[in-house]
C-alpha cells in the first residue's frame, strides 16, 4: 500500500515536473515556404540555468536537402533579450531525420523562436 | 517676360527634380549593407559564419556546462593556429569573451596581450606621482585567475579536380590553474566543400 501511494505521488510529481512539449506551429518562423521538411517534436528545458532546446527535423524529400536556421531569443514579455544570432546551414540527407540543438546566450531567455529558410 | 518665368521654372523643376532623394543614403548605389549574421558562402576559406558559429558554440557550452559557478575569474590565452591560412584567431578569443561577458558568468582577468598595458598603467599611477594619492590604484591588489582558457584550430585540406575540402576542428578548454586540470573541453568542427 505504502509503495503503491509512492509511486502514485511520483508520477503525479514527475506529470507537474515536466515542461509540455511546445507545438512547432507556435514556435517556427518561416522566411517563405518550407519545402519537404517536417517539424516533428521541440524539447525545451533549463539546465544550469540556461534555457536549451532540442527540435526534430525530417526531410520528407528523396534528394539531400540544405537549409538556414538560427533561433531567436525571447525574454517573459516576448521580445528578444539578446541581438538574434548567426544563420546556420544544415544538409539533411535524403528522408533523414535529424535533431537542431541550441544553448540559449543568456539566462533571461525564457522562450524561443525557430527561425527556418529553405532554398 | 513669360520666356524667363518659364525657363526659371523649368530650372528650379529640374532642380528639385535631382534632389528628390528621400532616402537618408548618400554616395553610390553599388554598395550596400549586408545581414552581418547571414550564411557566408564567398569562399571556402575560414569566414565570418566559421567565427560566429564557433564562438557561439563554445561560449555557449561552456556557459551551460555549470563549471563556471560563482562567476570566477578567467584569463584568456590565444587560440593556436594550426591551419595552413592566415587566421587572427583573436578575433575569435575576444567574440568568445564578450559573449560570455554578457552571459555574466565569468569575469576575465587581462590576458597575456593586455597585461603589459595593466601592469605600465599602475606603475604610472604610482610611480609618476601625477595623480592624487587617494585615487590611485594601489599595486597587490590585482585578482589572479582560477581557470586559464586555451585552444587551437587546425585543418585538413584536401584538393582533386572537382573539389576544395577544407575541414576545421576548433578545440579550446577551460584548466584550473591550481591543479593543472582541465574542467571543461568542447569542440566544434565545421566542414566547407567548393566543387569547381
């Protein structure tokens, strides 16, 4: 009896614990359409005090498929708390999927924004 | 009469016609301002997008890893150059201390270039005696560093008929300067194809 209300308080505990995983509509900024890429999952969480974020990425194409990123920064109001940062490329092999992880620069970022461009 | 109103006209007309300029631009429309964050993709040679990503990588693992608690003091030692091309890799050092200045979780004792600097400007604040003596900065007082920041860059080349690939790794590491240890070690590497 005594275990079973154990395990009932920790799961309880661990379902309020853990951050609900952000919607991708919310979170991705689109710089025109996006072609043959799937926005799958976004993880976010605070680790040392910094915001970090995880986001899955699929390329639904048969052909490698290079695209531009960067995430953009937000403090509790919604705006940037730090200039946005460099453009990065990534290729994604053909139906590859892969995985976009980011530091936030400051501790005050407390959400983020994805931005995407695919050429 | 009505000849000279209409060419005085068509002067000031003509006139106002050239000034119509209503951007706050001056000089040629060849040049223009760029995104400074954009992809660089001019050549394949170590560019402005190589130094932002590497400095954005390693401050920002090194800020998140939790070794720098309490903010301690840091002296940054210059990144080796071991690729074949000319890089001033101090640029990189400095983007890599500001970035972690603003983070706030270090603060940075001079480091080697600067310390020549620190070291003449306190002896002219003392020795000169052309300051007054309550606002000089007395000698002694200077913070040591806890941890040492070094790195390196090296590449490989690699050349055929169709291709250029240059392929970077960016080492640096964060060593506690009492035990000799490295606390901290991350890498970046970076990979730049040119097909002729």
């Amino acid at each position: 009896m005594g275990l079973k209300c154990f395990v009932v308080i920790a799961l309880a505990l661990l379902a309020g614990c853990a951050t609900p995983l952000p919607t991708a509509a919310s979170k991705v900024m689109a710089t025109g359409p996006i072609e043959s890429l799937a926005i799958g999952p976004m993880r976010m969480a605070r680790e040392n005090g910094f915001l970090t974020v995880n986001t899955q990425l699929s390329n639904t194409d048969t052909d490698n498929r290079t695209l531009y990123y960067r995430y953009l920064w937000l403090g509790p109001e919604g705006f940037p708390v730090v200039e946005a940062e460099s453009w990065k490329s990534l290729t994604l092999y053909a139906e590859q999927t892969s995985f976009l992880p980011a530091i936030a620069p400051v501790p005050q970022a407390v959400d983020f924004r994805l931005e995407i461009n695919t050429p | 009469m009505l000849v000279r109103v209409s060419s005085l006209a068509l002067s000031l007309l003509l006139i106002g016609g050239c000034a119509a300029n209503h951007s706050p631009v001056l000089g040629s429309g060849n040049i223009s301002y760029g995104d400074p964050k954009a992809v660089e993709l001019v050549t394949n040679e170590f560019g402005s997008t190589d130094l932002q990503m590497i400095a954005e990588s390693m401050t920002r693992s090194l800020a998140q890893s939790g070794v720098l608690k309490g903010r301690p003091v840091v002296q940054v030692y210059d990144v080796r150059n071991k690729t074949s091309e000319y890089i001033d890799t101090r640029d990189i050092t400095t983007s890599i201390k500001t970035q972690l200045m603003r983070s706030g979780t270090a603060r940075f004792a001079s480091d080697n270039t600067d310390m020549q600097s620190q070291v003449d400007h306190l002896k002219l604040q003392n020795q000169s005696g052309l300051y007054k003596k309550s606002t000089v900065a007395k000698t002694g007082n200077m913070i040591a560093a806890r941890y040492r920041l070094e790195g390196s860059i090296s590449s490989i080349v690699k050349r055929s008929n169709d291709y250029k690939d240059v392929f970077y790794t960016f080492s640096l590491q964060l060593i506690d300067v009492e035990s000799g240890l490295a606390d901290w070690m991350d890498e970046k590497e970076i990979r730049k194809t040119t097909e002729r």
